[in-house]
C-alpha cells in the first residue's frame, strides 16, 4: 500500500517543475480549487507513484495535470456497457462477459486548464461524454482471483470517456471512436485503496454546461471491478501501471431526448464522491 493516500501531479509555483505529491488538505475538491484558482498545497513526494515516499516540503500547484504520465502508462483498458441503467437505455441485454476495448495512451489527459479537444472528423455533432470510475493498476500480476483482486490496485480516480459516435456505430470495434487524442481525461487526484476498500460504494455523476446529465451509482456495475480485474487477467498480464475505465452509467448524450453533445467551448464535469471532481473545457481544433 502506498504511503499517499491523495496522490496528485502538478507543476509547483516554487519551481516550475513538474512534482507529485501528498494533498495537504485531503478534504478539499482539487479539482474545483484549482479550476476556480483557490491556493491548493501538497507534501512533495520523492520516487514514482507506485513507490514515493512523502517529504516535509510543501509545494504550491500551479497547474494541475494527469495524476499519471503517459510515460507510466502502458494499456488502457475500458469496459462498455458495464451498468445495468445503462444497458437498459440502450435497450441492449446484460452482457455475459465484460465487453472490453482499448485506448492508446495519446489518449491520455489531465484535468483543467487541459481542454478536451475534438479534431476535425468528429466535429460532426456527435461527441459524448460518458463518465467513469477509473483505477490504476499498482502491482503486475495474472490469473488473479476475485478474491486477491482489489490488491492489484494502486488508486482511483475519475475518468471521462469522450466518445465520437457517427464514428462508433460505423463499426462493431469502438477502439478508434473512442481512442481519439485527449478522449481520455483522468483525475483530478488518484485516491489511494486506503480511502475506497470498496469501489461499489460510490456515487458518480456527469455535469455539462452546469446541467446534471449523468447520475448514477458504482453498485450498478453490472460486473464490479473484482470481477473485472479477474476476467481480464485470464492468461494475460496486467502490468504496473495499466488503466482500467469501468464503465459508465445512464444518461450519456447519445440517448438522452433531445440528444446532447459536447460543443465548442462547453464545460464537461465528472464528479465522483471520496475523489472530487473532474473538469475540462471542450475545445474544437481548427
């Protein structure tokens, strides 16, 4: 287990380095803070993510960004229609394995200033949002049981899985649709296993332009994420540092009436209690 049990990155006003670090004030939303240019202070931390130790020095965030680099990150692993609400708006029957796809880690991102950005093959009305529980992976490992699963897990934070959908129902593979660059955001901060023992008992929500659209509940997975970890590890290796994306509850832009779609300039927010709250402004690049 991590010595942090609120584990951010950033670039500190000290120095202008990129640091990771210990919050100081581990009741505090960093996302909203840092969005609405409140002080925000963190413990550095010496080593990676996976092996810091917290120091006494005390930095101050300039910027936020990724709890995690791309360079530490080697697969991201998403699960689809992985909530029973879900599923159900879709009109489509449970799954009977975990329906897995991938991103490329240029996929990866981090929290305001960072701005979702929508290229130019997907500025065709269809860009959603879909809100998930993400983790981290802290330990290699393979065959792992349900039972030794949450032992694999590094933390948890909020991910938003950014989606062109014209582009996704073109093909049963949604890999491309959703692997776009900057389709996946993560943060504001990665919450230790210390904090969330259980990942099932948490509410999750998605709010764009200050509207909720997204309401839902981590105990509607339709496969939670002991079984996740469990089926995916079947004879393959789940490496240190490899993102899960859990899924998403009801209410994404695809199915709501009238439809809604992420457009230039919006504001797109993952909330998720014990982690905070993830922003991003929507950019259209020209």
């Amino acid at each position: 287990m991590p010595s942090w049990t609120h584990l951010i990155r950033f670039i500190a006003k000290e120095d202008h380095q990129i640091h990771i670090g210990q919050l100081v004030d581990t009741s505090r939303d960093v996302g909203i803070d840092t969005f609405e240019g409140k002080e925000v202070k963190a413990y550095e931390i010496n080593g990676s993510i996976f092996n810091g130790e917290i120091t006494k020095t005390v930095l101050t965030v300039l910027q936020l960004l990724s709890p995690m680099d791309r360079s530490e990150c080697n697969f991201i692993r998403c699960l689809g229609l992985n909530y029973s609400d879900h599923a159900a708006e879709a009109n489509l029957p449970l799954p009977k394995a975990p329906i897995m796809f991938a991103k490329p880690r240029t996929a990866l991102m981090g929290p305001y200033p960072a701005a979702i950005n929508i290229p130019k093959a997907a500025q065709d009305g269809s860009s959603d949002y879909e809100a998930e529980l993400c983790l981290i992976i802290g330990k290699t490992g393979r065959d792992i049981s349900e039972e030794d699963a949450l032992d694999y897990v590094l933390g948890y934070t909020a991910s938003n899985d950014v989606s062109a959908r014209e582009m996704q129902m073109l093909t049963p593979q949604w890999s491309f649709s959703k692997g776009l660059d900057s389709s996946c955001p993560i943060g504001p901060v990665l919450v230790s296993t210390s904090v969330i023992p259980d990942p099932q008992t948490l509410s999750i929500k998605a709010i764009y332009d200050e509207q909720t659209v997204q309401d839902g509940h981590t105990k509607n997975m339709i496969f939670n994420v002991r079984k996740q970890i469990s089926y995916l590890s079947q004879g393959t290796t789940l490496e240190t540092g490899s993102i899960f994306l859990t899924g998403t509850p009801a209410g994404i832009g695809f199915f709501r009436n009238p439809k809604v779609i992420l457009k230039n300039g919006g504001d797109i927010r993952v909330e998720i209690e014990k982690i905070g709250t993830l922003i991003n402004k929507v950019r259209y690049e020209e």
